[in-house]
C-alpha cells in the first residue's frame, strides 16, 4: 500500500538518480510497477519466507 501512495501522492515526481526497491508478498500489478518505474524505481519482486528474516539477502553471482 504504501508504494501506491507514493505513486499518487499529488507531489510525486520522477527521483534525481534510480532507487532500487523491495516488493514482498503478493506480485504487484503491471500497472503499480509501470508506476513505480516511471517515478524512478527500480522494484523488486521477492517472496518465499520473507516474514522469517528482515534482512533481504542477495546473490552475489546474480545480483539485481
């Protein structure tokens, strides 16, 4: 929820340089990461067993 507020708060604009971005849970839609991606974001879809850890992990031979 808090990405579309970001998305379609009255101010939001497009970010000076690219942020990469966490997505957990249920797969967003097309449109929320078109959104997202046009304000200069760089999301991230991941699942599996995120409420274990909240740390995120990467792949150092895969990053993203």
């Amino acid at each position: 929820m808090l990405k579309i507020g970001i998305t379609n708060h009255p101010s939001a604009r497009r970010l000076p340089h690219p942020i990469k971005t966490i997505i957990a849970g249920a797969a967003p839609t097309a449109h929320l990461l078109a959104q997202l991606e046009s304000k200069g974001f760089q999301p991230v879809h991941v699942y599996g067993l995120t409420y274990v850890d909240a740390r995120p992990s990467f792949s150092l031979t895969f990053p993203f």
